[in-house]
C-alpha cells in the first residue's frame, strides 16, 4: 500500500521544486491523485481485458463477503450491501461459514462457472453446461452464475444462480476486487501495489500540470500505458 502524502511530496519536487506554495493538498493534490487512481483502473480494467494481468494481482483490493440467497431452482443475490464492487473474482455457492456476522471458512463446492446470457439461456436444457436446469446425477452437478446485473426491474444488481439443488443452506460467498478508496487526505492509504508507486506519481504530475481537452491523450488508454502497467506488476 502507498500513503498519499509520499506521492504528494514526489510531485512537488518535480513541480515545485522552489517551495512556492502554490499548490495546495486539498486543492490541487488530492483531485489529481483521484484522477490518477481512476485512470490506473481503466489502465487494468484494459491488462484484464486482454489476459495479461489477473485481477488476482490486487490483493490490497480483495474482499470476501458472505451473502443470502432467495429462490428454489434459481438463487438469487441482492448484491446492494457491496457499495465498492469492481470485479467478482469468484462465487461459492453453500460455503462453510463461520462466526456471527457469518464469515467465509471453507468451500463445499467448486466455484460456480461465469456465464454469457446466451450460455445461461442455453444450459437450461443442456445436461452438460454447468447451471444446467436438468437434473442430473449430484456428482457431476456444477454450478453456474450470471451478473451481476439489474435481472429484477428494480434498480438493484443481482447475481443469478443454478442449479438450486447445491444449496443446503441459503449462502454464497461473493469473492470481488473493490474499487479503491477515494484520497481525502496526505494520510490517505492507496490500495494499489507499490509496483506502480512511480506510475502513479507520474500519472499524478500529469493531471496536475497539464490543462485538459477533450482531445487530451491522458483520457485515453492506449497500449503503451497496459504495457507499462504489466511490465511494472510482473517485475
């Protein structure tokens, strides 16, 4: 992890370099900091993308919730109580659990196969897809996932699983990266890999010094910055 202040020190340095005071934390420091984070997660959002990086690298970010689930054949998750979600990692139906609140201890399954709408729709009558709504011999039973996504009308994301037959008790485990917390402060904490310190104070100084357009090139990913992001992680 990376305090913000650090970065904030950096900048100046190379920005004002003659204690001018000119720039101010709450003013000009923390926004573009913010920017900078934001723009990082569109930069992996693209190295996932593209297979070159798994969302696995950003231990800092990941998160294990346990959830109750509705429904017979077909579970339903209310996922409103996760405010931070970027990405779901994974999905355990009928975890092991532990404590009160409940806590994840173990699986009794494997993880629950993501699915395309289409695949969704498609295993219903297929024996052999995972989340398949035919029954078939609890052995070769696999559980399958879509969302999340608004499936109810009512403004909330769901996740949709199947078959209900694997739930004994009705739980899942929801394993997801959550987005980073916001800089408020030099105290800040930046849930990113000190990997990518230099990236980010460089990203930083950019935001900070540069005047943006619509045409600004620091809105845009391009494949130069994914190859940087990667090189840095697996260094």
């Amino acid at each position: 992890m990376i305090i913000a202040s650090t970065i904030f020190s950096d900048v100046l340095s190379f920005l004002d370099d003659d204690n001018s005071g000119r720039y101010g934390e709450a003013k000009d420091l923390v926004p573009a900091l913010n920017k900078a984070v934001g723009y990082l997660v569109t930069v992996f959002n693209s190295a996932f993308e593209a297979k070159k990086l798994s969302p696995e690298v950003l231990r800092d970010l990941s998160v294990t919730k346990v959830l109750p689930v509705t429904g017979t054949n077909t579970k339903k998750c209310d996922l409103s109580s996760i405010t931070d979600l970027w990405t779901i990692l994974s999905v355990s139906p009928d975890p092991t659990v532990i404590g009160s609140p409940e806590t994840f201890s173990d699986t009794k399954h494997l993880s629950a196969s993501r699915l395309t709408l289409e695949q969704w729709d498609n295993s219903s009558v297929d024996p052999f897809s995972p989340g398949s709504g035919i029954s078939i011999a609890a052995d070769f039973v696999r559980a399958a996932y879509i969302g999340p996504n608004q499936f109810m009308g009512d403004g909330k994301l769901y996740l949709m699983m199947r078959p209900g037959s694997v739930f004994t008790a009705d739980k899942v485990a929801i394993f997801y990266l959550k987005n980073p917390s916001k800089v408020a402060t030099g105290a800040s904490i930046i849930e990113l890999p000190q990997s990518i310190y230099s990236l980010l104070v460089d990203k930083t100084l950019n935001f900070l010094s540069l005047q943006h357009g619509p045409e600004s090139v620091y809105n845009k990913i391009t494949d130069r910055d994914v190859s940087q992001l990667v090189s840095l992680m697996i260094s």
